[in-house]
C-alpha cells in the first residue's frame, strides 16, 4: 500500500464539513486508521428511488474509487429498506413512500451502472434490506434508545419544519437510524456521503460505539447542482443528467448548463487533477479561453467517461451540425406512419417518453415540437405527409416517414 500521509493527501481531497475543526478530527482519525496497514472496509449507500444514476451521484462513487486504487476493500450499498423511507436531509417537506417493488426494480440497474466508476472486480454489492428488514421491534427500540428528539429536531430541515408548523413525520426520524445501523452491520472503517448527510454518518459512529465498534471514519463531499445551476441535481426536479443516457444526449445537456456552474463540475465529476482545473480557471478569470470552448471540453470530458472517446468526438459533431449550424443531423433515427396517430401515442411509440403520461406532460409544458414549431395541445393528431420531424426537447429528434399510396 502507499505510504500513509500520500493516502491521506488524495482522500482528503475535495472532503468537505462546514467547520474546521470536524476536517481535523476525520482527518487525524483517517491517517490512524491507514497506520494499521490493513485494507479499510468503506462505503457508500444509493437509495434506489429512481431507475437511474446520474452524474451527481457520480461525486461520492469517485472517492470510492480512490479507496479502490489504494487497494482498500469498497462496498456499493444499495439502500432497498432505507430507500422505503427516503433520505429527508436535503428535503423541508416529507418525502412519498416508495414501494418495495419499486425499489427493487430500480435497484436491478443500480449495481451495472456503478461498474461506470468502480472497478467491478474489487466492489462488493450489498442490500441493506438483508439486516434491517429481519430486525424486530424490540431491536427497533433498543437502537432509538441511544438517540433524543432534540438532536434530530436540531437538524436544519426538521427546525424549519417545526418552526412552520409543518409535519415531521415518525418515520422519518428512523432514517438516520437504519443508516447507522448499516455502518454497525458491515463493521465499516469508512463511509461517504454528501455534506447534507453528515448528521446519518454520524449517527452511523455513535450506533457503532454503542455496539462495542470503533466508530468510522466520515468523508462528506459538495453535492452537484443541475444543469440549472441552482438545485441540486435530481431526478425528480428534471435537472439531471443520468450516466445511461445517450451521448448526444449528455453532450447536449452539459452544454446547457450555466457558465457559472462549470468549475463544479470540472472539480466534482472530472478526471482531471488539480493542475489541470486550476488552469481552466485561470483562462476563464483572464478571458483566454472563451467559456463555451471551456464547456464543450467539459461536456467531451464526461461523454468520454461513461461512452468512450470515440462516442464523445461523434456527440460534439452532433452537437455542432444540430445548434451551431441549426442543420438537421443525418443520422437522425425514422419512424414509419402509416396512419393519424395522437402526438401523445407517438411519442410514447417512439420512445421519446417513458410513458404516455410523461409524454402529455412534454406536450403539455411546450417542449415538443413539429418541424420546429410548438406542437400545442396534447389533442394534436399527426398525419403521414404533413409532418417531417418531431422534436422532444432540445437534443431528441425523430424523421417520420411515410410511403405515399399509388
């Protein structure tokens, strides 16, 4: 293994709590942990609530796979019980029950997309339903006993929440609870999250101690804003960029974001050291580089990541034939109508929308078009002949075509 304070240097990197003095004590508790010379058992929990990754969990899977290329053992936790309640760090209002049928749907697609990151020979997949679910009431009380109402009501979200008059539900109160169980569970050294979660990594260290375990280590990192620039990157506020996506796709979407928001995402979900960011910044300050170049590097850089070089090269080409030149591109994907079909049914048919709901939302909300004018109302019904392109947002095109009857 490297030596311990290079170790210490590279994941401590990008590391973030809010106040210095918490920085330490990780720290100190890092480089002793490294001293033991033995492989640190880490890891990270993804709540299966939606059938993708996006790029913003990608942040927490790179300092995983720091721990991997320092020869440390790294556990990808899928949170199919946690996820029943959902995570209420970030959140002023009580999040909806997912299913547990939902949940292990998503859960399928979770463990493939990690190996984007991680190196799929060194992680090990866990569920945490498989020691939480078993537990029994009596098990349920004894973990609460060690916590008090007043440090979760000291929390920033349920305060404001309190303060409102808002409900704060029991449930959700359990959240951090199953989360430091897990840590107990699997003996952890180590685990990582965003900065809203240090209150759950902690509760994870005071379970464990409770449990006659040394408590871990906690490494929190800056959450990814979206591709608004403002929110934080979600699936359910649209603003994401899932990892699974088409690289046109991707491509485009990073190009959207604001030019504010790009060093973010040049230091959080990049392959590019220090040096190399520092240098994009100081272009940016002195105006040596023009902020949409800066961009369309950054947009190949994660095309690249996930797709491969040669797809990133065919995405900017996209990208340049499509909104620079305003053309078309010729690779565009067709569909044969034969007969008046409803806009709602077809771009349900042509995969454009997971489901006609969607679909009518688009629709709905303005962002279909028909040869490059607002399709209107969800009413519309298209027609062989008098329809050529059909356009679900800003990046997804479709030629429909026809055979004219002789």
């Amino acid at each position: 293994m490297r030596p311990v304070d290079e170790q210490v240097a590279i994941l401590m990197q990008g590391v973030e709590f809010g106040d210095d003095q918490t920085y330490q004590v990780m720290e100190t508790e890092l480089r002793e942990r490294l001293k033991e010379g033995r492989p640190l058992r880490v890891y990270c929990g993804y709540d299966p609530t939606a059938p993708d990754i996006h790029l913003g969990h990608t942040v927490t899977m790179r300092k995983l796979r720091q721990f991997q290329d320092l020869a440390h053992d790294v556990t990808f936790l899928i949170g199919t019980f946690t996820g029943l309640v959902g995570d209420p760090s970030d959140k002023d209002a009580s999040r909806p029950q997912r299913t547990r049928e939902d949940l292990e749907n998503n859960a399928r697609t979770y463990a493939e997309q990690s190996f984007k990151i991680l190196d799929r020979d060194k992680t090990t997949i866990r569920y945490n339903a498989d020691w939480l679910s078993p537990l029994t009431f009596a098990d349920t009380i004894r973990l609460a006993s060690h916590f008090t109402v007043q440090q979760f009501l000291a929390r920033d979200n349920f305060s404001k929440r309190f303060a409102k008059g808002d409900p704060i539900w029991l449930h959700e109160l359990f959240y951090a609870l199953m989360q430091g169980y897990d840590a107990m569970a699997m003996e952890t050294d180590v685990q990582i999250g965003a900065t809203e979660q240090l209150f759950n990594l902690m509760a994870g260290r005071k379970v464990q101690e409770a449990y006659g375990q040394p408590p871990q280590i906690c490494l929190t990192l800056p959450i990814l804003v979206g591709t608004d620039g403002q929110l934080r990157m979600s699936k359910s506020t649209g603003n994401y960029i899932g990892i699974d996506e088409p690289p046109e796709e991707q491509y485009g979407k990073v190009m959207s974001i604001p030019d504010e928001a790009m060093l973010q995402y040049f230091r959080l979900v990049t392959r590019f050291g220090p040096a190399r960011i520092a240098q994009v910044q100081a272009g940016l300050e002195n105006g040596r580089i023009h902020p949409r170049d800066v961009k369309m590097q950054l947009a190949h850089e994660i095309v690249s990541i996930f797709h491969g070089a040669g797809a990133a090269v065919r995405a900017e080409e996209h990208f340049k034939t499509v909104f620079q030149q305003r053309a078309l591109p010729p690779d565009m994907p067709e569909h044969p109508l034969t007969e008046p079909v409803n806009i709602v049914d077809l771009i349900h048919a042509v995969g454009l929308a997971g489901s006609k709901r969607e679909a009518r939302r688009l629709v709905e909300q303005g962002g279909v078009k028909l040869d490059g004018k607002p399709a209107g109302t969800a009413d519309v019904v298209v027609a062989p002949g008098q329809t050529e392109i059909l356009q679900v947002g800003r990046r997804r095109l479709v030629r429909l075509t026809w055979e004219e009857e002789t």
